[in-house]
C-alpha cells in the first residue's frame, strides 16, 4: 500500500495512523538484543491474543506507565493488590488473566535470563543469531519450540501465534511484504 510519502509498506501499516506507520519503519522486523526492549514486547504481544496489535500499540504508552516502564524487577514484584489496581487501569487491555499472565511471565523470564546469561542469548540463540527471512505466514517449526519451551517453563499467552508475532516484532522473523520498501530477501 502507497502511502503519502510514497513508500510502500506492508498492507497491515494502515496509513493513517502515524504512530502505526512509524512502528513499522524503525521497529518492525529490527533485530532485538536488549532485554528490556525484548521484555516490553513480550508482555505488549501476550495483551494482543485475541486483539489486534494496532489496539495494543495504541495503548503503548498506557502500558509502560501502568507496567512501571516495564521494569522487570517492579513487575516481577507485583502482588494482588498492584494487579488488582491494573485491572481498574483504563488505559490498558483490563483483562484479568493477561495482567495475571504479565507478572508471571516477568518472573519466568527473568528465571530464563539468568539461566543463560540474558534473555537475548536464549532467544537468539534458537537460531545461532541469525536473522529469519520469510513472510506469508503465523507460526512455523521456530514459533512452535520456543512456545512450547516456555509453556513448559510456566508461561501463559506465549502460544505459537503469539511467539511467531514476538519473533517478528522483535527482528528474529523477518517478515517484510515483497513490496514493502523495507524488503529483505536472504538465502
């Protein structure tokens, strides 16, 4: 799709959004290795199940307000009460088994960091750092074992569609339309 500058991206970046078009430009498909960055987009991902993720971008800044600027420590740390307190936050997806999902996930992710010495090298490391070229799909092999990994270590809303989206968002997948003008192809 041409938009007004005359780039063409990819058919999902709705030209009238700024805020859509500009995450696609610089975010969309860049590889990731901060594993604050890679935290943030996993609990922003795991809110999106059943939504779409121009909802959930829209709501960005509201989450990292609510979610203390996704600092794994402060979200690792929350009670009851602090969930209790997010599910009354309207500026956030309020669903109570994502809020309940986000904390646990920040603690399994957490455990996983250590584990192997950061986040990233874990992720990363299901493909010896390289990035993936494809397109045209929302899982594949990749998707399914990291999914299933974390499903085994306790986490929630990280099923393969969920993760095949992560994987994408975070530069792992890169999934750029033909057209698109961010475009790669590799072998």
């Amino acid at each position: 799709m041409e938009h007004a500058d005359h780039k063409i991206r990819c058919i999902w970046a709705n030209p009238k959004n700024e805020l859509y078009v500009r995450y696609h430009d610089e975010e969309w498909g860049r590889p990731v290795y901060d594993d604050h960055r890679l935290f943030e987009m996993l609990i922003l991902e795991s809110f999106q199940a059943g939504l779409s993720w121009e909802c959930v971008l829209n709501k960005r800044e509201a989450f990292r307000k609510a979610f203390d600027e996704f600092d794994l420590e402060k979200v690792c740390a929350y009670d009851e009460e602090k969930m209790e307190a997010l599910k009354q936050d309207s500026g956030i997806i309020r669903n109570r088994l994502k809020i309940k999902a986000a904390v646990n996930n920040a603690r399994i992710y957490k455990k996983i960091a250590e584990e192997y010495g950061s986040f990233a090298k874990y992720l990363w490391g299901y493909t010896q750092g390289q990035v993936v070229y494809e397109n045209d799909k929302v899982s594949s092999p990749l998707s399914d074992a990291i999914s299933k990994d974390l499903k085994k270590r306790g986490m929630t809303f990280v099923g393969t569609t969920i993760i095949y989206a992560y994987l994408q968002a975070v530069g792992v997948i890169n999934s750029h339309e033909s057209n698109c003008y961010l475009y790669e192809h590799r072998s």
